[in-house]
C-alpha cells in the first residue's frame, strides 16, 4: 500500500511526502469513512505543523488522481473512502456511522448508468450507492427500546 501510493503521487508530479503518506494510510487502515477533521485530528500529535487545510487539499487530490472516494451521505461533511472503486455504503441515520456492504452488485450500478446514458442522453461518469437506515446495533436498539 505505502508503495502504491507514494508510486501514484510521484506519477502524478506530486512529492510522497511523509504528511501525505500518513493521511492516505488514515484511510487505508480503517473502514471508519472519516471525515477530513477527523484524519487531522489522528494525525496532529505525530505531525503539529500539519494544517486542517492542508489535510483538505490532500484528500482533494487524491480524490482528483482516484486514490479515494468523497462521500455525501447528507451530514453536512463530506467522509472520505480509500477504496475509490463503485461500492455501495449504508449511512445509519442513528449512529452516523458509514459502512461498505459487501454485495457484489457493481453490474448492476453498470446497467443503471447504461440506462441513464441510452434513455436520457446523460453522461454517467461515477457511481455511487449510498443506502440510509440503521446499522444492525441501532436497529436492535431501537427494537428493544419499543
């Protein structure tokens, strides 16, 4: 992973440098989709000059290069996915946790952008799933508190 990265930035023209290594291995290392103040914030103590700002402009272009996925699951902020490729995510509207669900239904995500394509004359040029409801502890919660 840690080659892969710093092989795609050089690629690109960027410098791998130490800061942005450590914000792409954050999101590597967790299936949390955290937001971009939550990677500063676990990343601040072993980097005190890294900026909030620059953590934003990091993520931005390793989304511009598909390194990552920005999702919007409507909270206001914007989480972040370091497996860029089609997927689906269940946003709890309880918790506010996000999850990847392991369902192989790329082809269908395919078909509907096809679909969109062929009937509407549109350009599908990313997919993006995002179910809401409640993860499996919230749901049992809810169901023991009626």
């Amino acid at each position: 992973m840690y080659l892969t990265i710093t092989r795609r930035l050089r690629e690109a023209g960027f410098r791998a440098t130490p800061q942005r290594i450590a914000i792409y291995m954050t999101l590597a290392q967790t299936k949390e989709h955290p937001c971009a103040e939550l990677v500063y914030e676990q990343l601040h103590d072993e980097f005190p000059t890294l900026s909030l700002n620059t953590v934003y402009k990091t993520l931005q272009t390793f989304e511009e290069l598909g390194l990552v996925r920005r999702l919007d699951t409507g909270e206001g902020m914007c989480r972040y996915d370091a497996n860029p490729s089609p997927h689906v995510h269940l946003a709890c509207r309880a918790c506010g946790q996000v999850f990847d669900i392991d369902y192989d239904g790329g082809h269908i995500l395919e078909e509907m952008a096809h679909y969109v394509e062929a009937h509407g004359g549109h350009e599908v040029w990313d997919l993006n799933l995002i179910l809401y409801g409640y993860c499996r502890a919230c749901a049992n919660q809810k169901v023991c508190s009626n």
